[in-house]
C-alpha cells in the first residue's frame, strides 16, 4: 500500500509541479486521506490531488468479498482559477468524495456524480462534482499484474441544478450543454449554465 501511494505522489509530482502544501484526514474506519496542493502560477490555477484513495482497489458492492488486489484504482483532481474565492477550503470536502470508496463500497468513475451534502468552499454555489474521463492532465499510473492502474479523475464542479439536470439527461449531455455555452468550468463563482 505504502508502495502504491509513494508511486502515485511521484507520478502527481511529475505532472503537476512540488506542491506547495498537504493536508491529511482520516475517517473513523478508513485509510488516511491526503489532498495535495499545486499552484500553477503560469497558467493561474490552483490543483488539489487526493493521495490515499488509491491504496486500496475499488470492489463492487454487490461482491460477497472485495478482492484486496484486483479492481480499479483512482485518485482525484480538482483544479480552479486560483485567487477568486477561498477554494483552500475544499481540502475536507475532497477527502470525504476520496473516502467514499471504503466508506460507502461505490466504485467512482467517469460519468458518476459525487455529493459532500455542503458547498465545497466559503459561498459555492457547488456542492457536487462529475467525475470525468482521465488522461489528459495526469497520465494513468501502471501497477505491476494483476492489479489495476491507478486513474486520475478530473473532477467538475456542479451546481444543484446541474446536478439534477444530469440525474435526468445523462453526464455527456450535461458536458455537452457547457461546451456548447462556453462554460468556463474552473471559475470557483461562476453559476449555473442554461438549462432551458
């Protein structure tokens, strides 16, 4: 385990930059969750990378027993416009989302819709992201056979309206209405896109 997670921080690292801070939370019952922070001076974003959540596989819940090797592997990654709000905040709310795995048995993957029940930061009108497809910011970590690599979700902010928009009409149609309004999906304060 401890093996997985040093791989996985230096696979962040190589992609992202040294991170300028670390918080750890662990939860009654579960592993230690750590969220990672990286400035992007350049670009003008902030990333938070959760490292804990991929020590353990996912296991489906409906399995008699979960499979202690085998089964697919995550980390998450959030990234906004850096100075805009008080995002640092989102510290807690990405451990709980990271925990979900050990505490509720959910196996999370792109497309499914992830709900901390409270705004992720100070004044948010999120409380909820999507989880989207890996690949692009933080390339797949492979693992010796037979486990499964480790994948690097992007996570997208979601107001409540969003979210129950997606319930009905799925993830890519929820992308799709932000792509086709210009949606600017890392601005910690935008609202809501047309839904009409």
């Amino acid at each position: 385990m401890a093996e997985i997670l040093a791989l996985v921080d230096a696979r962040l690292r190589t992609a992202l930059g040294e991170p300028d801070a670390r918080a750890a939370i662990t939860f009654l019952g579960t592993d230690r969750i750590e969220v990672l922070r990286f400035v992007d001076a350049e670009a003008g974003l902030v990333r938070y990378a959760t490292l804990g959540m991929s020590a353990r596989p996912m296991s489906d819940p409906t399995a008699v027993l979960a499979d202690p090797v085998k089964g697919p592997r995550a980390e998450l990654v959030l990234s906004v416009r850096a100075g805009r709000a008080d995002t640092d905040k989102v510290l807690r709310p990405l451990a709980v989302l990271a925990a979900t795995p050990q505490v509720e048995g959910v196996v999370v993957a792109p497309g499914a819709s992830l709900d901390v029940g409270e705004p992720l930061w100070p004044d948010a009108a999120f409380s909820s992201v999507l989880v989207a497809e890996p690949g692009g910011l933080v390339e797949d970590l492979e693992l010796d056979e037979p486990m499964d690599p480790v994948r690097f979700l992007p996570l997208l902010p979601m107001t409540s309206n969003e979210a129950a928009w997606k319930r009905v009409h799925g993830a890519k149609a929820l992308e799709e209405r932000w792509l086709a309004n210009g949606t600017d999906l890392r601005d910690p304060l935008r609202r809501s896109v047309s839904l009409d």
